[in-house]
C-alpha cells in the first residue's frame, strides 16, 4: 500500500507522534514534531541565553573609567578575551554534542518509522509549512537541523496534488450549483466533468500563457454535451491571479488549480465552497481570516484533520 508521511507541529512532546490511519487505497502516517529553526525536540542547536556554567563577559562600564593605554585597561581586555574565548569552546562543544544527539534521535525516529512502511510500494513526505520551514532550506548552515535531518531523511516531498487520484477526492465538496474555475492542469477538464450534471453555471479564468486551443475545444464540446455555456476569461500580465478579485453574488463553488495564495477572498458570497487543488497553506490562513461563512478544503487539510484511528 502506498504511504504518504505528513509531518506537523506539535508543542511539548518528548519524541515524534506517529499516528499510522489506513485508507481507502493507501496508508496516511501522520507525524507530530516539535521543532522550531535550530531545534529539535529537547536539543537546541541555538540557545538564547549563556549555557550553564558560561562565563559572562562584565559589561564595559568598568572600561569606560580606564585611560586607554593604561596596564589596567591592557588587563581588563586580556580578562575579556580569555573569558570569550572560553565561552566560544563552550559554544562548540554544546553544538557538537547537540548534533550527535539531534542525529542519534532522528535515527531512532526512522527505526519507529520503518515497520510502518512497505517498501514494494511508493512512499513520499508532505511537510506542513511550520515543518518545512525548520527541516527544510535552500541554503542550508553547515551543522544545522536542515542538513542533519537530510543526511538520515531520504524520502521524496509528495509532488502530485494535480494528479486525478488526489483532485477527485476532494470534488465531494463540490456540492453547489454555480462554479468558478481558477488556472489549468491535466486534471482540471475531468473535474469540469465530474461536477457537470448538477452545473448551473460555470466561469473559467485563465492565465494568458496557459491558454490553449483545446480548451476552447473543450468549451465548444461541453456546450454542445451540456447545453452550458462556460464563461471562459483569459486574463493578462504576470502574476494575474495575485491582482484577482473575486466577488460574486451568491455562493459558488471554486476549483483552484493556480496555486496562488495572494488572490482577494473577501469578495465571496457566504456559504462559497473554496476547493484548493495544490495545498496552499498561507490561502488556507487567509481564507479563515477573509472569507466568513464560507469553507475551504485541500488534500493537506484533510491530512490533518483526520479523525485519530
């Protein structure tokens, strides 16, 4: 059976919370840490304050009353480099132990984790923002939590959102009369065709550089299958879902293929439905803060909010 990992974060746990829920087709384990940047767990990589035992460097009031030049400053500066220096061999060493057990705990995290996972068949991760934020970066510090996690952690991010497997669940939302249509992909036409039979009107918008003739092809077959006419915009300029602004009258149902998370939500009508194809978590955020009365679904959501088994 297929697995998908989601990893989110979870206050004042000890170790990772594993929670194994099989579905219909495949087995979702959903994992709880509690890391922030530099942290894992227990074992900070960055600590705010002097470590036990550290020597603190005196303040330099005591400095300002010396003559510059004077034995006494000359003292004073040699007590202050030999008391940083020490701190600083602290440092290392707290981040060098700190490593090691960030290292040690994330293997025993992969040995919990390996019963749960059947080899013969596809595995991937999906990481909740907050998650990614801390494990995963682009430039990654030599020694930090992002470059540890990834010398043990060698399973691929989930990448398929838009394919028909992960869309079609979530079209049981799909539930209203009128639609809105938000970008292209492989899947989009078969979703148009899925919620067909209960359609009173349908509006597709679409970025220029994604228009396609058979698009238009297929606006001209639905008609003539449907007997709806679907409302096709094509709109211009980079980014055109970041300067959309949606408003409608009464609720519609939204299937969101763009990816977009700056699009205006407080032009919706209450009771919309809001499906959002690829998982966009700060549209998710703003949906709860913009769009009262309304709802929004995505794969990560459902992820999430599972029931325990």
């Amino acid at each position: 059976m297929d697995t998908i990992i989601y990893f989110y974060k979870k206050r004042d746990l000890k170790k990772p919370d594993i929670e194994a829920i099989p579905l219909e087709d495949y087995l979702l384990l959903r994992v709880g840490l509690d890391v922030a940047e530099g942290r894992w767990f227990s074992c900070d990589l960055l600590p705010e304050t002097a470590l036990p035992g550290m020597p603190l460097a005196a303040g330099k009031q005591g400095a300002g009353r010396m003559e510059a030049g004077s034995l006494r400053a000359k003292i004073w500066r040699s007590r202050q480099a030999r008391i940083l220096k020490k701190a600083q061999r602290q440092l290392e060493r707290h981040l060098r132990e700190t490593q090691v057990q960030i290292h040690r705990e994330i293997g025993e995290f992969l040995d919990r984790l390996a019963p749960l996972v059947d080899e013969r068949y596809e595995c991937s991760c999906v990481y909740a923002d907050g998650v990614r934020k801390c494990l995963i970066c682009q430039e990654q510090a030599e020694g930090g939590l992002p470059q540890l996690w990834q010398q043990r952690w060698r399973i691929p991010e989930f990448d398929a959102y838009l394919q028909w497997r992960w869309v079609e669940p979530l079209l049981k939302y799909a539930t209203l009369s009128c639609f809105v249509v938000l970008g292209v992909s492989d899947s989009a036409a078969s979703a148009v065709l899925y919620c067909a039979r209960h359609m009173k009107s349908l509006r597709w918008l679409v970025g220029e550089k994604d228009y396609k003739e058979e698009l238009e092809d297929f606006v001209e077959e639905f008609y003539r299958e449907y007997g709806l006419a679907i409302a096709l915009q094509i709109l211009e300029g980079e980014r055109a879902f970041g300067r959309l602004l949606l408003e409608t009258t009464e609720p519609v149902c939204v299937l969101d293929f763009t990816g977009e998370s700056g699009i205006a939500l407080g032009g919706l009508a209450k009771g919309s439905v809001w499906i959002d194809f690829r998982s966009v978590e700060e549209k998710a955020r703003r949906f709860r803060e913009r769009a009262e009365g309304s709802n929004y679904f995505s794969m990560k959501e459902a992820w999430k909010r599972l029931p325990k088994p």
